[in-house]
C-alpha cells in the first residue's frame, strides 16, 4: 500500500449518464451487486470498487444512485467522499439530478473533482465541445470551478487513461480531515459470511481498526469487539481512516446491527437530538423561496436519515438561497454527532436536497438566541479555533470543569483540549484547582465562588454566634449546592490559601466570625480540663458538665473534642470522658496485675484499680476495645 493519503473517489451523477459502467470500466469491478440493478439497468443502492491510478495510489471508489428516488443513497455515499466523479453524458447535459447531486458534494464539504464527459462516441466533436464549455460554465461560480473534464467512452475505451491521470492528479490536491481521532465509521451494508459471523462495511472516516478493538454500535450502544478486518477485499492487521473496511463483528447477530447505525469507539460521538451548526441553504430549485425557520426537514448524516426542525439564530424567520447561518437543528430520533461532521438536509416535501453543514456542537443546551459568549464561541468553532472556544465557553461555565466536562460541551477531542487549556494555563487566563483531576476556571467565576463561600461562612456565623464553624457539606449545600464534592474541595482550597476560610478537622470557619467562638471554645476546653483532673475516678458526662457550667451542650462536645485531639483526655463513650493522666493509672493497674498474677476476671480487675462495678466494667470494655486486652470466656489477657 502506498503511503499516500487513504482517500475515496465517489461518483456523481444524473441516472442513465453511465457512472456504474464507466467504474466497471475504470476497474474491471461490476459495482451493481443486485440482480434488480441489472434487470433495470440502474444502481439502486451503493456500489464499491477499488481503482489503482498511475502513480500506484489505490483508492476506494463509491458508485452512487443517480434516479432521484435514491438520494438518500447518494447523500450516504457521498458522506466520507474525497474527490468527487461528477458523471455527465455528453448527449445529454446537466440534468436535474446532476444539479443535485453537485450541491450534495459542495455541502458535505468536498472540494476536488474531476468531471467525466462520458458516452462521447455516441456525439460528433462539436456538440462534444458545446457540453464541454457549457459544463465549464456551470461549474465556474462553484467550488469545482476549473475541475478537469476528460471525455470518455466506457463502451471504446477511449479517454479512460487521461481520466485515470486527471483523477490521479486531482488526489494530489486533496486532503482528508479526519485522518486522527477515535475510530468511526458509519454502516452501509450488514450481511453474515460463513466463518466470520456478522460483517458490516463502510468508510472509515477517522481513527484505525485492528483485531479486538472494543467498539459501540450507535444509536443502540450495542457492545461489539473487531474479529477481522479487510481493505478493498483483503485482509490486513490495521485500517486506516479513508479506506473501504469490512469489520468482522463479535457478539452481534445482523438483527443488531442494520445499514445506517454507526461504529464507533467508546465516546468517540456523542447520541444526541439536536446540535448547533453553521447551516447553508442550497436550494438549486427554490426559484427565490426563502427556507423559513422552524421548517420540518429530512437529516442526512452518514448512512442514515432522520427527521426534524431546523432553526435559525437570533430570530431570524427565514433565510435565502445560498446563504449561510448559525442553526440548531432538533431531530425527532437521535444521531451520533461529533464536531466537524458534515449533514445534508432534504426539503420535508417534495424531497430533495436544499441545504447542509457542519457541526459545531453536538450536545447544546436548547436555544436560538445567543449570548455574546456563545456566538463567539460558535464562530471560533467554524473557524477551527479551538483555544478561542474553549476560552468562550469558559466564560460561560457556573463552575470549574474538568477536561473531560470541556471536551464534551465544546464538542472537541480531549487532545486538542487539554493543548488548548495548557496553552491559556501558561499565559495565565484561567485558574487551575486541583491537582489529582484538575478543574479549569476563569479567574473571575473562581473569585465569585470563593465569595459566594465567604458570604455563607458569615451567615452562618450570625446566626449561631458561639458556633466555632460548620461541615464542609453543610458549607457545600448552603453556598455552591450544584458543585460536586471534588470540585467544592477544590475551590475551598483556594479559599484557604486566599485567606477566605479557615479550616480545622471537620470544619470550616471564617477567619474573622469564628475567632471570638474559637475563643469561648479554648476557654470552655481549659475549665473543662481542670474538671476532668479533679473528677479523677468518676468520669465527667456531656449533659452533667454542660449544667454545671452553664453552656451549650454543643460547645461542651466541641471543647472536649479539643483536649481529646490534644492529648488531654480520653474519650470513654459518646456521653463520658476522663483525664488522661486517670486513664493512664487505670490502664497501667489492669496490665500490671495482669503481668504480675496471669489472666483476671472482671473482679480481679475491679478491684486491682479500685472502683465500682459502675465504673470499671466501662473501662474495661475500653480496654478490649482500644487493644489493651482480650476476653478470653470469663478472663482478659493482655494483647
């Protein structure tokens, strides 16, 4: 295989004007498969072949209907298209379809071609030459303007190997857009072989394929894995974007999986009812008829076709032929968009072809006005400016995003993102929290949060003035309830090094509301320390000491909990606490009689640190709790 782009010839055309017999001519392969086809005489659905020019180059060619009730057919193979075949007979003209058809080509973006003047033995030279000038004319304000037109006869032979050359040349100008990325292709034929299973052919469009790559099928998400691949018939290791592929599936009988769905590695495309896109309506019949906004449409993306609106942006009610807009269109079934895909779009009836575009966001929230910072956002989309748009959504985001929440609302590949984020990190325009799974931000919404956070703190101070601080989810629900947990972390460490916040184990405080409860808790914290100390063999209770001192059982837990963290008590149960240093002499009394005399009872041991049953048997349930000891039936040992 050469090393050359991978890159595929497709065929248009007005029926009858002999594009499927100028393939087999052109490659010895019969792309009409059906026996209706040949007992008609006309394709019906899509043909493949595989054409080997002069310089060595092999290409995949798609033979396409030309009768206008197989459009849809067309609109399929000409989706993935690199240089077009535009097939005109020279005794017959540009016909209504051939007029189609080019508009087909210009709105799914292809942009070289040559043009085959086919049948010219059945015309004498001057009429040959008429067509000829008068194709040229039609051509000239479009994007095929200046496209070679080589005259041949499939039935002679003649004119083929110019065609050949003038195809071979025409590759030289043409570029694929899709060459990297995640493997997609969209599905035109599905059929079973023996010893293979289910088979399903298309043009890969990006990405490669290779035995046991995993792979969804669209829109049923289906689970599949690559059993075998081939290229233009043979098999091969790996296939590469812009090649004709057949994919050996596993797992998936020919009921799950059917001509129109989409193969596509795991969230290579996103399933969704409607997209943003910069939209051209192309009506080459419109006769000065506006497409009005709102207007039911047929959607033709790869293989398949769907219906639904399209509307235009800002309000606008309508818009002229050949004009261009931003639009969302909102289908009535889901596809599998990715930024940058190509759409053709049919008239609801009459059908045929009025228009098409490009994909700018596949999953946009639903709206036709834009804000500033979404037209923006759009028309850096259109132009390929990816940090521009990443920038304007940003501007947009309530929150910090990760790469992957970016990625998705942009539409774009996760590396080209994370370029993009690296690039506005290193000049500074924007903030980045975290560091496990980092989260992105303008500077401006991450002051906003830290002060949104800041507001919450003092509220919360007001209203419970001996309160030292509150829960970091209880800060979360009553500041920034719509940020998750990792990115409320994240933000709350920027507060932190901001000074906005003040946090302990369990709590966050304002540095300034909290100082004074902070305060009233040391104080309680030192008075309760002393009680502790005289209390000796009776511990202290939660509820007892708060009467006693006269305060907030809350503010008694939370001072206790400080002289516990400081080493200055021990906590027995949720209700009871001790002195340490009482606790130290209880501790050493059981483990020395234990040493000394072997295995104790419960009496043994009572009696061994001088207290009641009331009080020893909770210490010595502490004791087996905290590793001092283990029962063993009636006796405790020591661990």
């Amino acid at each position: 295989m050469s090393e050359q782009a991978n890159l595929i010839l497709g065929t248009a055309g007005h029926i009858d004007h002999g594009k499927s017999s100028l393939v087999r001519a052109l490659t010895g392969t019969d792309p009409d498969r059906l026996a209706e086809e040949k007992r008609r005489g006309i394709t019906i659905e899509l043909g493949f072949a595989q054409l080997t020019l002069p310089s060595g180059r092999t290409m995949g060619v798609v033979d396409v209907p030309g009768h206008e009730k197989f459009v849809r057919h067309m609109v399929a193979g000409a989706t993935g298209v690199d240089v077009a075949l535009l097939v005109i007979a020279a005794d017959d003209g540009i016909m209504p379809q051939t007029v189609e058809h080019m508009a087909v080509l210009e709105l799914l973006g292809v942009r070289s071609a040559v043009v085959a003047l086919t049948k010219i033995d059945l015309v004498d030279e001057e009429w040959r030459a008429f067509i000829a000038d008068d194709v040229a004319a039609r051509l000239e304000d479009g994007p095929f303007a200046g496209a070679p037109i080589v005259g041949v006869s499939s039935r002679t032979g003649e004119g083929l190997d110019e065609l050949r050359a003038a195809i071979d040349t025409a590759c030289a100008h043409a570029s694929r857009t899709k060459d990297d990325g995640a493997a997609r292709m969209p599905i035109d034929r599905v059929f079973t072989v023996k010893g293979f299973g289910t088979v399903v052919t298309g043009t890969l469009w990006s990405g490669q394929l290779a035995e046991g790559d995993e792979l969804v099928v669209l829109p049923s998400g289906a689970r599949t894995r690559v059993r075998s691949v081939q290229m233009h018939g043979a098999s091969c290791e790996r296939a590469a974007a812009g090649n004709r592929v057949a994919v050996s599936l596993a797992g998936l009988s020919t009921d799950e999986v059917r001509p129109g769905d989409f193969l596509s590695a795991p969230a290579a495309a996103e399933l969704t009812d409607r997209f943003d896109a910069e939209f051209t309506y192309l009506d080459p019949f419109a006769f000065g008829r506006p497409l009005k906004s709102g207007a039911r449409i047929h959607v033709a993306h790869g293989t398949r076709e769907v219906q639904g609106r399209v509307l235009f942006m800002d309000g606008a009610e309508s818009l002229d032929s050949g004009a261009h807009s931003f639009a969302q269109v909102r289908l009535d079934e889901p596809l599998p968009l990715a930024y940058r895909d190509q759409f053709i779009v049919r008239s609801w009836s009459p059908v045929h072809v009025i228009g098409g575009g490009t994909v700018l966001s596949p999953a946009p929230r639903r709206r036709t006005t834009l804000k500033p910072e979404e037209r923006t956002m759009l028309t850096a989309l259109d132009e390929g400016n990816v940090e521009a748009a990443v920038g304007a959504h940003l501007e947009l985001a309530s929150l910090p995003e990760t790469l992957d929440d970016v990625a998705r609302a942009c539409g774009l590949g996760h590396a080209v993102v994370e370029r993009a984020l690296d690039t506005m990190e290193a000049e500074a325009s924007l903030v980045v929290l975290g560091a496990a799974r980092k989260r992105y931000a303008r500077g401006a919404l991450v002051q906003k949060l830290v002060s949104k956070i800041e507001r919450a703190l003092l509220s919360f101070h007001t209203a419970n003035p001996q309160a030292t601080g509150m829960s970091k989810e209880a800060l979360r629900q009553a500041a920034l309830p719509a940020a998750d947990a990792a990115t409320f972390d994240a933000l709350l460490d920027v507060a932190t090094e901001r000074g906005a916040v003040a946090r302990t184990e369990g709590e966050v405080s304002h540095p300034k509301a909290g100082a004074g409860a902070r305060k009233l808790e040391q104080e309680t914290a030192e008075k309760l320390a002393c009680a502790l100390a005289e209390a000796q063999d009776a511990p202290l209770e939660v509820a007892d000491i708060a009467q006693t001192f006269a305060v907030d059982e809350a503010l008694v837990r939370r001072a206790l909990a400080t002289l516990v963290r400081d080493g200055r008590a021990v906590r027995l149960d949720a209700n009871r606490y001790y002195d340490v240093a009482v606790m130290e002499r209880y501790r050493e009394a059981v483990a020395t009689r234990i040493r000394e005399a072997g295995p104790a009872t419960a009496a043994d041991l009572k009696e061994a640190m001088g207290l009641s049953r009331k009080y020893a048997m909770p210490l010595l349930e502490y004791f087996d709790a905290t590793g001092l000891t283990r029962r063993e039936g009636d006796l405790r040992v020591l661990v």
